[in-house]
C-alpha cells in the first residue's frame, strides 16, 4: 500500500508533519534562550507567533471558500449567514460580561485545535479500513483531550489561551493520577498496536503516524511537562497554524490545474506562494493592529482615546474572523460519503 500524502513525501513532510517535531526539538535545545527571547523580545513572538502564524491561519480559509466562486455559490447561505451569527452570539455573550466571553470562546477555540489534528489524522488514514477506525481515534483524542483535562485539574497555569481565568480549574491530585496511569496505558497500546501490525503487514503509515506522535509531543510538551508561556505558544501555534496553512495551499491551490482555479491560479508557483503568503500577513496584521489600538494597548500606543464603552460591538466584531473558522471548519473539510 501507497503512503496515503495529501501532496507529496516531500511538501507533507515539510509543512505539515515536521513543525510538532522541530519546534519540540528546539524547545528542549535552546530553553535557556526562550527565556531571555520571553524577557526581552516579546513584541517579536507576538509578531511572528501570534500575528504570522496564528491570526494568518484563520485568513487561509479565505482561499478554501470567499476567494472560489463556486465554492461560496455552493455554500452561498452558509459562508453569508456564519460570520452574522457569530458576531450576534458574540454580542450575547459579551453581555453577560467578558469574562464569559473569552471563556466561551477559548473552549470552542480547543475544541477546534482537537479537531484539527483529528482530522488531519484522518485524511491520512482514509485508505485504511474503517472497522478499526475507533482505536485511531481514540489515541488522538487522548494525545489532546488528556492535556487539557491536566491543565483543568491542576493549579492555574503561567500561560492562557486568550485571557487569564478563561477555563474552570478543579484541582484534583487523584484524578490527574487515574488519567495519567490512563493516559500511559493508551500510549502504550499505540505503541504495541502499531509495532505489531507493522511486523504483520510489512506496511507501516508514516504521515498518519507522524501526526499522531507529533501531536502527543506538541500538546504534552506545551502544556503538561513545561509550564511557559512561549513554550505553549511556539508548540500551540506553530504546530497548529503553519500545517492548516500549507494544507490550504497544497490541495487548494498547488494541487489544482489552472482551470479549476480561474482567478487563482495566480497564486501557483513560487511567485504565487509568496504573494499567497503576503496577503495572509498583510490581512493579519491589520487585524491585530486594530486589536491593539482598540482594545488591548500592549504593542502599540498610538491613540489615547478609550473604547471601552463599546468592547460590546468591537470585542465581538473583531472576532468574526476567528469565531467563523472555528465553526465554518468544521463544515468545509467534510466530504460525501460514496
């Protein structure tokens, strides 16, 4: 059996599997550095980290959906309808005050990176026979889920995903006991599962197993063994935003012929990819720098007035974008059963 790439050896490799493991690696290598890099350079790993990589994700979808006119003709009510919806749940949430907010939002925000690495698991196991399909997920929902359930049961961690206090915390000794011996023993069946059929079938699944490794690496390393700030980050965000990028790229733009991406085919190639690259940059920076101006204050200061009396309109309308590709992915990957 063929090693089921989404692309090619190469570009997968690259792109979608080796940034969990690259950014593990170098995590362990340079921890002193991280630290005097969080010190003294934090505009400059919120610039790349959170505005490059992070934010540019979300605008990648543009190119999977707004940007191909048959796909919007296709899903015209869905891709109209979503970002109304989500900026007035926003506002209803914002009511109950931002607290509730940021909550709500940082748990569909999980909710979307578990199902990210679930489904990149399964585009690489959609030539393998679905009657075991149950053990590969469960191994990858344990790879994400078990982390988080640390960090909701043990003290506050020294790193959020959007605000301070945004999950419940519960701290329980005994239970993050049973669920690590669980988590162990999950482990440790992968590992004899796979070896065994390996041996048997002489056939072994690099990318599908690559993405499960390299998520239990990038969330177990993030979250549960360090507690850091910019460890989280560079494990949360890299590994989660620069693979949806080249997915977006490489099987919407790259892997398409001319014809069937009229105006985008201006995208293809190495001129294209850079042009591909400055629009999602360009886009998100602009989007940060009215969150910074307008509500955050951290990097910039170039105004002094006070918005706060209308976070209730600004918070939620400038988190359309995001709240939008957290539930708009959710339908855009999924395919027609035959």
């Amino acid at each position: 059996m063929e090693q089921p790439w989404i692309h090619k050896a190469k570009t997968d490799s690259l792109f979608i599997l080796l940034p969990s493991f690259l950014v593990v690696a170098i995590v362990f290598i340079f921890q002193q550095q991280l630290q005097e890099i969080e010190d003294k350079y934090s505009f400059y790993t919120w610039l790349f980290l959170i505005v490059f990589i992070d934010v540019a994700h979300v605008y990648a979808t543009l190119f999977k959906t707004y940007f191909v006119a048959e796909e919007f003709q296709k899903r015209k009510k869905l891709l109209i309808g979503l970002p109304i919806l989500c900026f007035l749940i926003g506002m209803f949430l914002f009511s109950f005050g931002s607290g509730v907010f940021w909550s709500v939002l940082a748990y569909i925000a999980v909710f979307h990176f578990i199902r990210q690495q679930y489904g990149f698991m399964r585009l690489y196991a959609r030539k393998e026979p679905k009657k075991w399909a149950w053990i590969d997920n469960l191994i990858i929902y344990t790879a994400t889920i078990y982390p988080m359930l640390f960090w909701f049961l043990t003290l506050p961690r020294k790193f959020n995903w959007f605000v301070e206090n945004e999950f419940l915390h519960f701290q329980n000794p005994f239970l993050i006991t049973i669920l690590s011996w669980i988590y162990g023993f999950i482990i440790l069946f992968y590992a004899i599962r796979t070896i065994y059929l390996w041996t048997k079938t002489n056939y072994f699944n690099i990318p599908k197993n690559a993405i499960i490794v390299g998520t239990m690496f990038s969330w177990y390393f993030g979250i549960v063994y360090f507690n850091n700030d910019l460890i989280f980050t560079l494990l949360n965000v890299v590994s989660h935003g620069i693979p949806y990028i080249a997915l977006i790229y490489l099987k919407e733009i790259d892997k398409k012929t001319v014809a069937e991406l009229n105006w985008l085919h201006y995208f293809k190639h190495f001129k294209g990819l850079i042009l591909f690259l400055s629009i999602l940059l360009f886009i998100a920076f602009f989007e940060e720098y009215l969150w910074e101006i307008l509500v955050w204050n951290e990097q910039f200061s170039s105004t002094t007035k006070d918005f706060s009396n209308w976070y209730f309109l600004i918070v939620p309308m400038l988190t359309v974008p995001q709240f939008t590709h957290y539930l708009l992915d959710g339908f855009i990957w999924k395919t027609k059963k035959k």
